[in-house]
C-alpha cells in the first residue's frame, strides 16, 4: 500500500477520495481496450503527438544545422552549444501551440473549447508556460547535440 492510496482509494492529488480504476498497467490496458477500443482509447492523441514530434524535430534539427553554417565559427563546443541553445528555443516556439492545445484536450477539453480559449485569450494563450518550455528544451538541446557532434567525432563522420 502506497503512501497515494489507503483502502483502495486516493488520498492525495487530483483525484483525492475516488476509487483507483486499475491494479496495474496490465490492468489499464485491458480495460481501456475492452471499454474505449484500440483507436479511441489506446491511440487517441496519436495524431497529434506524432505532428508534434515531426514539428520539434524537423524545428530543431533544421535549425541546429542551419545555424552552425550561418554562423560558421569555428567548429567546437562554442558553435555547438550556442546553437543547440538556439535551436531548442526555436523548437519550443514552432511546437508550443501543439502542445499547449494537447495539454488543455487531455484536461477533456474538446476542439470547441479550445476555439472558445483563443477567442477569449487569444494567440496569446497559445504560448502559456512558454519560457520555462524554452528553458527546459533549451537544456536538453545543449546537452544533446554536443553529444551528438564528439560521436561523429569520434567515429569520423563527416557533416552532411
């Protein structure tokens, strides 16, 4: 029994009070098949979490290699980093609006809720928790692509 659950029922968080609807992850599976089916219950959102993916890493990796030609220092932890910095930032600014719609959708929103938020908050409301999305991408764009660039360092392998 877990500190979250005392006799089969929530005791912090959101759901505070109700019953756990599963035993385990098994358990989740089956149900959501059995009650919601394959493509409305364990795909829904597929669509829009592979358009994000293909947004953020096109965004990214198009940017990243863009930038070290642009700028062309110096091949080296400096170029590296400040365009891996700069890439996660543009990243997070072309995928931030996918990703706040899919969050609000997945609080149960539907597509005419959202129409009626930006109606109300405008485009603005499109880039809710925008600076610390940068930050956190920003970090692991400068973690990853130097990573990646002392790999093909390392195996010798020439930039397209």
């Amino acid at each position: 029994d877990s500190g979250a659950v005392r006799d089969g029922r929530y005791v912090t968080g959101l759901r505070t009070g109700r019953r756990v609807r599963y035993s385990g992850m098994f358990s989740a599976f089956l149900d959501i098949l059995r009650t919601e089916g394959l493509t409305q219950g364990l795909y829904r959102g597929a669509s829009v979490t592979v358009a994000r993916a293909s947004l953020l890493n096109g965004s990214q990796l198009a940017s990243y290699d863009t930038l070290k030609r642009t700028l062309q220092w110096e091949e080296g932890p400096a170029l590296h980093l400040a365009c891996a910095l700069s890439s996660g930032v543009i990243a997070q600014t072309v995928v931030m609006p996918v990703d706040t719609v899919k969050s609000y959708m997945m609080l149960g929103n539907g597509w005419g809720a959202v129409f009626e938020r930006l109606k109300t908050g405008g485009p603005v409301w499109l880039y809710r928790g925008y600076l610390p999305a940068c930050a956190g991408q920003g970090i692991i764009m400068m973690i990853q692509m130097p990573l990646i660039e002392e790999f093909r360092r390392l195996l010798n392998v020439k930039a397209i």
